[in-house]
C-alpha cells in the first residue's frame, strides 16, 4: 500500500537530519511512522512541522501532561476524521496515560471517557476550537483556569488543536495510512 500520494523519497536520499531522526524513531519504536516518510519530500517544511511538533508535545505541565496533551489530538483528529492521527496518537495516548481503553474512549465520545473533570474541560474547549473556533468565548477559558490550567497551558491546548488541524488536512491530501504497528499499541501491559 502506498503511504502517500505524493512522492516518497527513498531513505538513503534523505538529507543527513531528516535520516538521522527517522534512524533515532526506529531504533525506539521498532518502526518509522508513515507521516515521516510522508512528508519527507519537501525537506525544509518537514523540518518546520517537526520542531513544532516537539515544541507543542514533547513538554509538559503540572496540568497538562504529555499524555494529556495526545487526548487533544485524539479527539480533535476524530473530529476531523484523521485515521491517520486518531491511530497513531491514540496508540501514544494509551501508551502515556497507561490505560489501554482511553484512545477508543476519547476518539468516540471524550465526554463518556473515563477522564477527569479538568480533562473534559480541556477536551471541552479543544474540540470546540475544533470544529467552531468563533464558538470559544472568554468564559470557556475561565473554566480551564477554573480547573487549574495556567495560561502557558491553555494556549498550548490552542496551539496542540491548531498544528494538529493542519497536520489533518495535509494526512488527508496525501492519503497517508497509519503504519499497522500503531494498533496494537499499548492495549496490553507490558510483561
């Protein structure tokens, strides 16, 4: 199966970087995500969309976990209708939240899921940001400080809906499949 739509550069033509972190990917995961294949053709936004993506996920607060912070991806990608991004970041999701159901939970209903209260708040305003971003009025950030968000916090759940709304779209354009390693992923304990 074809991963993209586009052309997809063949590894060894890679520049030294862009080979060096997908090397680093595999070596930790067993497996190189199709996105980084994907959008490996265009080399300097390839760059930009990865700084960006570790800027927004590979942090976090008091509030807002790394797993926490895949839960917004995970239901703004469903929102969107992002196989893509539902799987691979549900996959990441289950793996950092330790919960093997939380994934499937959220991509269906986040407000049936087994989150807390803050969660849904979070999930609340980012799906809102979503799918009707004139809908989010000063009062819902209030509930996110309500529930002990800080400010760096609340615009990073509008910074995670908003790279990830892009990253849907581009997933989509392309036709990029999730790699069949994203679906076994953290449904069972490890031994």
């Amino acid at each position: 199966m074809a991963i993209s739509r586009f052309p997809v550069p063949e590894r060894a033509d890679l520049p030294e970087d862009i080979a060096a972190r997908l090397a680093a990917v595999e070596a930790k995961s067993g497996f190189v995500p199709n996105v980084f294949l994907a959008l490996a053709h265009r080399p300097a936004e390839w760059r930009a969309f990865f700084a960006y993506h570790d800027a927004l996920m590979d942090t976090e607060s008091a509030m807002l976990t790394k797993a926490d912070r895949e839960l917004i991806v995970v239901a703004t990608s469903a929102a969107n209708g992002c196989l893509y991004c539902v799987v691979a970041h549900g996959a990441i999701a289950r793996i950092r939240a330790g919960n093997p159901r939380i994934a499937d939970q959220v991509a269906i209903d986040w407000r049936k899921a087994e989150i807390t209260a803050a969660q849904r708040a979070m999930l609340d305003v980012a799906t809102r940001l979503g799918r009707d971003p004139v809908s989010v009025e000063p009062h819902h950030l209030e509930s996110l400080r309500a529930h002990g968000f800080s400010e760096d916090d609340i615009w990073d759940i509008g910074s995670i809906v908003s790279f990830f709304a892009m990253s849907n779209r581009l997933v989509h354009l392309a036709g990029v499949p999730p790699n069949d390693e994203f679906y076994l992923l953290g449904r069972l304990p490890k031994a």
